[in-house]
C-alpha cells in the first residue's frame, strides 16, 4: 500500500525555504496527481518565531527547536536551507542517522564536507539531493548525473555566479566602476553585505568543485581549486578589452588534462562570439564538453526564490516517488 503522506521538514526560512514552501502549496494537486501522495511541510525551523513570514500558515508550522524535525519519526525528508557549514553539517548528519532522507541547496557545506555525508547517505540507503546548490535554477546536476551518466564528460566551462555576472555586465555595459556596480547590486539584493564569497570568488570554486565531484567521478580538495576573484578589475580593463570586441567574465572551468583533473575560478577575456560572452545580468551559463554528445549549454537563473525553490522540488518529489513506492503502512 502507498504512503498517504510524506512529510518534509525545513530548515530555515529565507530566501531559498520561502520559495520551496510556497512552491509545494501552490502544486499540491500536481504533486498528488503526479506521485499519487501529498507532501505536506510538517514543521519549519527558524530562528525567531516573532519574525514576519511571507506565508500564510498556522503558528503551530514553525519551531525554534532543531529536535523537533530531527527526531520527529513522522518527518520523512528533511530540507536544509539554511547555508554555511555548521549546524548545517550537525543537522543534515543527525537526520541521514535518524532514518531520514535529505535535501539541501548548501554549496558550501558539500564543497567543503560533501563526501562525508554522501558516504553516510549511501551506507544508509538514503537519499541526499542537491539540485539547488549549483545554478539555482538550472537543472544541471540531474544533467549530468542521468542524462549524461554514460557519457564521459571532458570540460566543464561556466558562469555559475550572479553577482560577480552582474557587476561585469554593469561595468561592461554602463561603464560603472567596480565599486559603483557592487553597491547597486547589494541594493536590488543580488550581492550580500559582505560581497567576500562572490567577488572573491569562492562562491563559484564551491560551485565547480560540485560539478567536477560528479562530472568526474573524484573527490576535488576545494584547497586546490586556483581561485582569482574580480576585485582587481578595473574600469580601464574593461575599456582596454571591449576596445578589443571582446569581454570579461569570471569562468569556472575544470578539465581533464594528461589524466588528471585541473580546476579554477578566475576572470577571462573571452570574445564576444564565444556562448558565455552573452550571459549577462545575474544569470549563469555553463558549457559541458563530453566524447559522445559534443557540447551542450545549460542557460537560466542561477538564484532566486523561485527558481532555486523548484531545484529543491525537484529532488523533493524525486524522493517522494521512492518513498511513495517502498514504504508499507
Ligand atoms: N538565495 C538563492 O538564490 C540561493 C541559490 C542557490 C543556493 N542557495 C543556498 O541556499 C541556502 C539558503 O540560502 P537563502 O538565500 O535562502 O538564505 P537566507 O535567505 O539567508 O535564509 C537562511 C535562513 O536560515 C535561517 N537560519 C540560519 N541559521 C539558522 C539556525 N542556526 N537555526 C535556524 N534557522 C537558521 C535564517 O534565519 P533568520 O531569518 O533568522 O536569519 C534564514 O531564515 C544557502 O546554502 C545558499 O547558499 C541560495
């Protein structure tokens, strides 16, 4: 018999949890119709329960105590959205041993401790999902981990940062100096207070370090990725390079060569006929050099509510479908 309910709890609820959460109400018949069961949010974690939600929901839904989705038996999977490294890792930890599968947008925590938890993950038999933390929107992963399985991918070459995308765009196009794009992006929310992870470029070296551990079947040291941020680019080298009908963009790209893997994130001068050179604004571009299909462009939003919200979704009902059809009741 199939599971009538599966019940998901969240952790935390910006950006990234708002978006999953209002996605899941809005699709509810669509979901029921396409698995066959509900998926209700039972419980969502947050920090202050005093806090306006953008919701509407009954007060019961929030909670300021981790325990009560970790160790809720009734709470089938389990979504970590609230980023950086700890108690994320605590939490995601906790909730694979109690028996339960999990999803998460956290690049950080899975560059950083990825293969720990997914060795976890596996030993259980659980699923760990991660759509969202690589290209917000962009369904990237399930490309490369299904459609591309048995294909044997040779270069991953992309723009997989917004913010560091739209302060290049504003410096190319409007002739804006660093400083000046940067404050206009942290003023229509596309870069932080502290603007380090994007502009430093650590944002995307987590980003690629992801890609290639599945792209390339290995285990990337995030230490090891060459990382070059775009805080030295001036507005005279925009000028020098678009004088040249050319363009800069910060690139992450890992490749195979001689047989072993090399990664990193810097800024490159690429012409103005090359696929990436059109990627503008916050969005993310990615091309994927493979033996048996060539090459493929993946395009679209890589942030934002929505769209990184249907990337948790997406792994949600994925996991729903095996938990629908296993579990006895
Ligand atoms: N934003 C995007 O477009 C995007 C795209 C792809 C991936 N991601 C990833 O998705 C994750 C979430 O990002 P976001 O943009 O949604 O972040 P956000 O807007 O800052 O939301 C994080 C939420 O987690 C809560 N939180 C943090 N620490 C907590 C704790 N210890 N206990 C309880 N709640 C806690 C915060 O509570 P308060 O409200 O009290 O601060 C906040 O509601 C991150 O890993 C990020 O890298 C985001």
């Amino acid at each position: 018999m199939k599971k009538e309910k599966i019940k998901v709890g969240i952790l935390g609820f910006g950006v990234v949890g708002t978006g999953t959460f209002k996605i899941l109400e809005k699709y509810s018949d669509m979901i029921r119709n396409q698995i066959g069961t509900d998926i209700i949010v039972d419980k969502v974690l947050v920090r202050d329960l005093t806090k306006g939600r953008a919701i509407h929901a009954s007060e019961k839904l929030f909670t300021v105590n981790a325990e009560d989705i970790l160790e809720n038996p009734d709470i089938d999977i389990v979504v970590e959205l609230m980023g950086g490294e700890e108690p994320a890792y605590s939490y995601i930890s906790r909730a694979l041993k109690n028996g339960k599968h999990v999803v998460t947008a956290n690049k950080e925590l899975l560059a950083k401790k990825g293969d720990a938890l997914f060795e976890y993950a596996k030993d259980k038999n659980l699923f760990l999902g991660f759509e969202a933390s690589v290209c917000g929107g962009i369904p990237i992963i399930k490309a490369i981990k299904e459609s591309l399985s048995i294909d044997k991918i040779t270069k991953i070459t992309g723009i997989v940062n917004g913010t560091t995308n739209y302060i290049l765009t504003k410096m190319s196009e409007e002739n804006l100096g660093y400083d000046e794009a940067l404050i206009e992006a942290q003023a229509k929310g596309f870069a932080e207070a502290d603007p380090t992870a994007d502009v430093e470029g650590f944002d995307a070296a987590y980003k690629i370090a992801i890609l290639s551990n599945i792209a390339f079947r290995t285990n990337v040291d995030i230490n090891n990725i060459k990382r070059e941020g775009i805080t030295g680019i001036s507005e005279k080298d925009i000028k020098e390079v678009k004088s040249t009908n050319k363009i800069i963009k910060l690139i992450a790209k890992a490749e195979i060569v001689n047989g072993g893997l090399e990664a990193e994130v810097a800024p490159i001068v690429l012409p103005l006929e090359h696929p990436l050179a059109s990627i503008n604004g916050v969005n993310n571009g990615v091309l994927i050099n493979s033996e048996s299909v060539g090459e493929l462009m993946f395009y679209g939003p890589g942030a934002g509510q929505m769209p990184t919200g249907n990337a948790v979704v997406s792994d949600i009902i994925d996991i729903a479908k095996q938990v629908a059809m296993t579990c006895a009741f």
